[in-house]
C-alpha cells in the first residue's frame, strides 16, 4: 500500500516539474525569441510581421502564468519530495546522539521525535484546511485558477509526512538491541 502512495506521490512530483519545466521553458522562448530577436526581424521585414504577431498572440496568452504557475507548482515538488526523502530515509539525520544512547533511552527519544513530528503535522493539517476554507476560492492573478488547488498541498503533505513519520518509527530496525 505505501508503495503506492511513493509511487503515486513521486508521479505527481514529476509531473508538477515538468509542467513547470515546460512553463518556464514557453516564457523564455516568448520573451528572447519571440519578443527579442522576431520583433527585431518583424521590424527589419514587413513580410515577417503576420508571423510575428501570430507567434506573439498565441505565446502571450500561455506566459502570462508562466511566473507564478511554477512557483506554485514548486511547492507541491517540494512537499511530495519532503515525503519521499523521509519514507527512504534520504533527509538529513542527526544521530550521533541516537548512536550513543542504550535500545531502550533510543527508542524513548525516538517516540518523542515521532510525536513531535506528528504534533507539528497535525497542527499544519489544521490551519492549512482552515487557510483554504478562507482564501482557498480566491483565483490566483494571472489564470482563473482557485488557489485553492495550489495549497491543497499542505493538508496532503501533512498527512503524508505524519504516515512516513509514524511509519518509520513503528517499522522494526535491524539492529536494536
């Protein structure tokens, strides 16, 4: 079951990223193709102008989200990718300390991570449903595009991080005297 949802997560990590990717990739295209080196040419050529001001119409109305789409989209990456690095213990982990205490002062100072964790997650659940219950209508400025959809990220994550959290800590450890 949680290999799915590594799967299912890491899929729409990827896809987030390559639709950023191509965004960012449409808005430099249009700003020193099109809006650069075209419009120099369109200026030089009046044979060019029609295709000129065709290309320009049909990327303009895309890059106009081309800023702030990808930023938003960065965030659900971020997230989905906070997950996964957690559920293969990819993160960043301090244990000296956990290195040098007996299985029983380890497994005690693990649990309070654990809950510390979860207790942080659950609060971020709370408040993210409460900050899209307020503002989650609102369409961001440049498509019409609830931003809603956007935060629903961080509920999701919250569940997800507290799943691997609790996951990890619950998972037996080689090792453990």
């Amino acid at each position: 079951m949680l290999r799915l949802v590594d799967k299912l997560a890491e899929g729409i990590a990827i896809l987030c990223f390559v639709v950023s990717s191509g965004f960012i990739f449409l808005n430099v295209l249009n700003r020193y193709l099109v809006l650069g080196l075209m419009r120099d040419w369109a200026k030089d050529y009046e044979g060019l102008r029609p295709a000129y001001f065709a290309v320009r119409d049909i990327l303009g109305g895309v890059v106009v989200t081309a800023d702030e789409v990808p930023g938003l989209l960065l965030v659900w990456v971020a997230f989905l990718g906070a997950y996964l690095a957690m559920r293969r213990e990819g993160h960043i982990a301090f244990d000296l300390l956990l290195d040098n205490l007996s299985g029983g002062a380890k497994r005690a100072v693990e649990a309070l991570n654990a809950a510390l964790i979860t207790g942080f997650l659950v609060m971020l659940f709370w408040q993210s449903i409460r900050m899209i219950r307020v503002s989650g209508t609102t369409e961001i400025e440049t498509a019409e595009i609830a931003q809603g959809w956007f935060m629903l990220i961080l509920p999701l994550a919250a569940i997800l991080l507290a799943l691997a959290a609790l996951t990890r800590f619950f998972t037996p450890k080689e090792g453990i005297e």
